[in-house]
C-alpha cells in the first residue's frame, strides 16, 4: 500500500482513494445541541436537533470524545494539539476540503457516520464514529446530517412542557467546564 509522507506523518494513499457514493438518501441538516452528561449513569451523550422541525437525536458517546467536542465548542486550547486537532490539522495541510457529516445509520445501537471530503477535485467518504466526526466538524465548522431513516428509528420529539429543559440544557453547557467531563 503506497504511503504518502507528511512532515514525518506517513498516511496510507489509500484512506483518500474512496469513491463517494450517495443514492439519494434523504438528508435533514442538524444543528449541534451539545454535549451533557446524563444521570446517574454518568454517559455523557451528545444532543443534535433537525434544523427545520422538532426531533433531537441523543447520541451517547465516550468521556474523551465529549471533552473534545467540549473543548472546541469552548474555544479551549490546549498546550498540544488532541486528536481531533491533528486530523484537523493534517487534513488542512493535505488542502482536503471537509464538506460534511453523515449520521448514516444505526445498527443494533450503534451509531454509525461518514465524512465527506474532497481532494484535487476528487470526492471521498469516511468511516467513522459520530462523536469523532463531530468533534471534527465542531473544529472545521462543517455541517452535520442526519438521514431521515436514523431519525426515524431514534429521533425524539420533546414536548413544549420540555422545552424548558432544553433551555436548563442551554444553561448547563454554557456554564460547563471541560474538566466536568473528566
């Protein structure tokens, strides 16, 4: 497998040979809630909502990645850059262009996404967990999908009566500090 080497990075040549292959599936534009901790189990999950309608997508996640997300959606820097900020980085020195984040599909649990790039006029898509590509849109502010199917299967809709919890919800994330999540 052919490598290429940047600045001592040696990456695979193939993970930018993907073919982007999209058939029409129907795609909701997301906007990102947050990041919370839930109780008393102490996951963290993070909160997405369909920009024009009413359904949340909870997604439970790691402890890291929630204090990744955490950190970007703060503004937080840190003396060395995290992973999320060496694959940004190394993608912008790569002149990749990150178009978007798909929430795919959901299997038995699972959240599963892909990343949309573009290279030298050539589109590929990537793998990847959720809370990794979000972490990573949040760092590149790239918009974040969901197709109709996964928010069909594990959308929810939160009464008016809720809407007050996602105003404390609000609250909460604007007072969190990243070191809660650790």
């Amino acid at each position: 497998m052919p490598l290429t080497r940047i600045g001592g990075i040696a990456l695979f040549d193939q993970l930018f040979s993907l073919e982007y292959k999209r058939v029409g599936e129907a795609m909701i534009k997301m906007t990102l809630v947050g990041v919370r901790v839930e109780l008393p189990s102490n996951q963290p999950i993070v909160l997405l909502q369909e920009d024009d309608g009413d359904r949340f997508l909870p997604i439970w996640i790691g402890a890291f990645e929630a204090t990744a997300i955490a950190f970007a959606l703060q503004g937080v820097e840190t003396a060395r850059p995290m992973t999320h900020d060496l694959f940004k980085n190394v993608l912008d020195d790569l002149q990749v262009d990150v178009e978007q984040i798909l929430i795919n599909d959901l299997v038995d649990g699972t959240f599963y996404a892909e990343i949309t790039m573009q290279q030298n006029g050539a589109k590929h898509v990537i793998s990847a967990r959720p809370s990794d590509a979000i972490a990573l849109a949040v760092r590149m502010e790239i918009p974040i999908f969901a197709e109709e199917k996964v928010l069909d299967e594990a959308g929810i809709v939160m009464e008016s009566s809720e809407e007050e919890e996602i105003e404390r919800f609000r609250d909460f994330l604007n007072n969190v500090e990243p070191q809660d999540f650790l």
